[in-house]
C-alpha cells in the first residue's frame, strides 16, 4: 500500500499549464524508488494528473525509446563505473539494445564485465542509472540528443 499524507496535510492541485511538467521535473530528480512511492500516492489522489506525470517522466528503461544516436552519444559520455551497475538492474531488452549499440568487441567486453563483477546492490544500480538519466537530460539540454518522452514530438 503506498505511503499516505496526514489527514491534516494541505491538498496541492497541480492547475498550473506546466504543473504536471513540473511535478515530472521534481520526480525525476528524486532516487527511483522514492519517485514511484510519490506516483503510487499520486495516483491514490488525483489519477488524472499521475497518468500525465507519468507521461512525462524518463527513466533509465526509457533508453529503450532513443534513436540510436542518441543513445550511442549517451553511452560514449557515459562512465564505465556508472554503465556495470546501471545495467544489472535492467531488462533484458534494454541491456540487449545497448550491446546492440556498441562495437562487437566493445559489447562482448561489457558482458564480460557483467558476468565476472559480483552482485550489487539495488540501491548502488539505481543510483547509477540516475547519473545516466542526468546525463541523458544534461545532453538534451545541451542539444546533443532527443529525449522525446511524453512530448507527443514527430521527428522528420
């Protein structure tokens, strides 16, 4: 059951034209698993605005949607350090994107890498996957790559 408010907590309505971009913005700069307890409380409130911050917010599974120049650019900045853990938490699928991205020696390295390290913990993962979340938005912001998550953007 997700975490409650206070009976005595004031009630915030998010009624401005870019509230629920600004809630998305807060979100995600939050550790993954406080975000989600957020959203789950959110959407015990006021389902319609969890459905459009949700829209908006871009997590590391989001990868999965980038072009591939995009995130070849993501994953060129990237460091090593951040990349191993980052990826343990990952789905198959975005794991298997990203070996797609790289060169055949690079991406046999990589699997190497992530057979021969030990466990690690959940929080060192998604701790990891933040920073690449922040340089995929720090890139965006920069006009190096196209984060297109929850814009509704066509690109020709």
């Amino acid at each position: 059951m997700p975490p409650r408010l206070p009976a005595h907590a004031p009630r915030l309505k998010v009624e401005t034209p870019n509230g629920a971009r600004s809630v998305a913005a807060i979100l995600n700069s939050l550790p993954p698993g406080q975000a989600a307890e957020a959203l789950a409380s959110m959407e015990a409130q006021d389902p319609d605005l969890a459905a459009q911050v949700r829209g908006l917010i871009f997590t590391f599974e989001d990868f999965l949607s980038l072009d591939l120049r995009s995130l070849r650019e993501i994953l060129r900045q990237a460091p090593s350090t951040d990349l191993l853990p980052a990826l343990r938490a990952a789905s198959t699928e975005l794991r298997e994107k990203i070996f797609s991205t790289l060169a055949k020696r690079a991406a046999d390295t990589l699997r190497e890498d992530l057979e021969a390290h030990g466990p690690v913990r959940l929080t060192e993962a998604e701790e990891a996957q933040k920073r690449l979340t922040d340089l995929a938005h720090r890139l965006e912001s920069q006009g190096v790559v196209v984060l297109a998550k929850g814009k509704g953007e066509v690109f020709i």
